[in-house]
C-alpha cells in the first residue's frame, strides 16, 4: 500500500488520487512513510497540486492538507509528531496562512510542545497578526507545561488586546478546566506574572459559568461536565480554589469557589 500511494504522489496530478495517497502515508504506523509524506509536504509544487490556488482562494473550503494534517494529528506513533513538528520549519509548508492555520491547530497534540512549536506558536500570536485566538486555542488545547507557560506569557502581554485575552480566558480555558495541564497551569499563573485584573476572570472561567455575561449569541464556549473531572483535576481545583483567596473576589465568585467544592466533594 506504502509503495503504491508514493507511486501515485511521484506520478498523478490528480488531487483526489494525491490527497488518498498523502492520507494513506498520514494513517501509517511506519516511520518511513512519515518521512516519504514529509518531502512532499514541503514541496511548494505538490501542495499546489493537492489544493489549487483557487480552491485556497474560496472563503470557508475546507481543503485537503486539513485532511492530510489531521490524520497526522489522529496517529499517537511518534513519527507523526516529529512530521508536524518539522513542517513548522518549512518555509515552503508556510507560505499560505491557511496552511499556518491547519498546522496551528494540528500541533495541539503534540504534548509535551517541544521548543520547535512553542516558538511557532509564539510567532503566530502576536498582537492583531489574525493568528493569535487560533493559535491560543491550539495552546490551550496543547496543555502541556511549555504551552501553558506561553499561555501565560501571552496573557502579561499588554501589546495583546484586552478583549481577545478576555476570550482566552472565558473560551479556551474554560473549555477545558477539567483538564490537570491547564489547570496546573492555571495554579502557577494565579501567583506568577498573570495581570491582577485578569485573576478573578481567571477564577471565574474555572469555578462559574455566565454564558450570556461572556459570549455573544454567535459564540457560546461550554464547559465541560464536572462530574467528569479526575481525582488529579479535583485536586488541582481545590489548590486553585485556596490560592484563590489571595485574588480580590466579590461576593459572587466566592459562592461559585463553593459551589464548585461542594460539586466535586471537598
């Protein structure tokens, strides 16, 4: 199967027969194969062939390198990851911002981040570069200790605009608050360089929930179930919920702390 889909790669010009052969060399558990589709990957030419410049060019398709990398993203085996890990050295694989896109998100699995996508992740959020809540999202996602230490890096910020660190907060960390790494994380930016205006949105996004407070009707970000959480997540939350005495609470957010003990059982 391997020999026949790199036959097709090095002979078709035709996208569907490319993009069945790139997801076959994607879905395999051998080391060369990931090494094969890597060389192609980084081939202006090839990429061009697999998604025409009109199809980059058509708002809201989804093109088949997504497929491609998220069959990447789906394989634990370890050659996968260094694949995606290499292409964000690719300057050939980076020259679309929709690729940059696919591959921001695509890293998120790659756990822990290794210093290669810390720093394209750190590149591709910078304040208004049209990057930054995707790449945060992937962050987020990521959980790891490098990424949650850029996290919060990116949170001090203060060239980062306020409302999009908000929506960090109230989104992405709230999506996964049952999550140890994030949490983890969390417990460090409580008494680490995480601005004293954002702690209390920080023990909000963890221990409430105000959806018609905090979103628009066009994005509404859920929580997850807490029952769900693990005993690591429960512990993690009851350390959050002592440090959080040393942040500034109202009333309100006191209760929730509570509320949130009482649900995961103090």
């Amino acid at each position: 199967m391997s020999d026949q889909a790199i036959a097709v790669l090095s002979s078709s010009r035709d996208p569907n027969e490319l993009v069945t052969a790139a997801l076959t060399l994607a879905r395999s558990r051998q080391r060369q194969d990931h090494q094969s589709l890597g060389n192609w990957l980084v081939a202006p030419n090839f990429l061009l062939l697999l998604d025409s410049a009109q199809e980059y060019a058509q708002t809201g398709r989804r093109l088949r390198i997504q497929r491609v990398l998220q069959a990447l993203a789906d394989k634990p085996a370890q050659s996968a990851k260094e694949l995606r890990v290499s292409l964000t050295q690719s300057r050939g694989f980076l020259e679309h911002r929709t690729r940059v896109e696919y591959l921001l998100r695509a890293c998120a699995s790659v756990r822990p981040a290794p210093p290669e996508v810390i720093r394209f992740w750190d590149r591709y959020s910078q304040p208004d570069d049209g990057f930054s809540n995707v790449t945060m999202d992937a962050v987020i996602s990521n959980g790891s200790a490098p990424a949650m230490q850029l996290a919060e890096r990116k949170l001090a910020e203060e060239a980062q605009p306020e409302e999009d660190r908000e929506h960090w907060i109230h989104c992405y960390i709230l999506s996964h608050r049952n999550d140890p790494g994030v949490l983890q994380g969390c417990l460090q930016m409580l008494s680490g360089t995480l601005p004293a205006r954002f702690r209390p949105m920080l023990v909000d996004a963890l221990f409430d929930y105000r959806p018609t407070e905090w979103f628009t009707p066009a994005e509404t970000c859920k929580p997850p179930d807490r029952a769900q959480a693990s005993p690591e997540a429960r512990q993690l939350l009851r350390a959050i919920a002592a440090q959080a005495h040393m942040v500034n609470l109202t009333p309100a957010q006191q209760q929730a702390i509570t509320r949130t003990l009482h649900e995961i059982g103090q």
